[in-house]
C-alpha cells in the first residue's frame, strides 16, 4: 500500500488518568485539545505578569513553578513549548530566574 502525502502524523490516543497522583484532579489542567492549550497559554502569561511584579522572592518562586505530571510526547512537549515561551524564545536564556 502507497499513500501519498504532504505531512504525516501519527498521534497515538490516550485517555487523561487522575488516579495516580493525590490532588490531581483538583489541581490540574489537561493537555489534550487546542482549547486546552490556550487555557495553559494564558495561564503562563499571567503567571509571568504576576512574577514580573512580585517583590516577595518566595511568592515569585512561587509563581515560576510549574508541574508536569506525564513524561510522554504531550508532557515533554508542553514542557519544551513552556520554556521557550516564557524564555521569549531564546532557548536557555530567561529573564526570570
């Protein structure tokens, strides 16, 4: 079988799983669709704003810590796109520490 094609993608499905962290489902934001990912975006823009503001240095920490509970191509992915967005694009390079 030939298939032709300009761009492939291959995406495995997946089903969002709570159960393995306590506090989880509370807490966390899923990455799984396009809206999804706006919300995330959104999130860390106002997370930057806030920090960039901040003058108590735990409340900023605070501020510029994120979790990713999921090491899979969603969650490294999510983790490589938050830090070069919020390093504004200069991998390795961040105005906030």
């Amino acid at each position: 079988m030939t298939i032709k094609y300009d761009h492939l993608v291959i995406a495995l499905g997946t089903r969002l799983d709570y159960s393995n962290i306590p506090g989880m489902r509370e807490h966390a934001s899923p990455f799984k669709y396009l809206g999804d990912a706006l919300y995330l975006r959104n999130q860390l823009v106002r997370s930057l704003e806030e920090a960039d503001t901040e003058t108590d240095p735990e409340l900023r920490q605070a501020l510029l810590t994120y979790v990713v509970a999921g090491g899979g191509f969603s969650g490294v992915e999510c983790i490589a796109e938050m830090t070069e967005f919020s390093s504004g694009g200069r991998a390795g390079v961040s105005k906030h520490p």
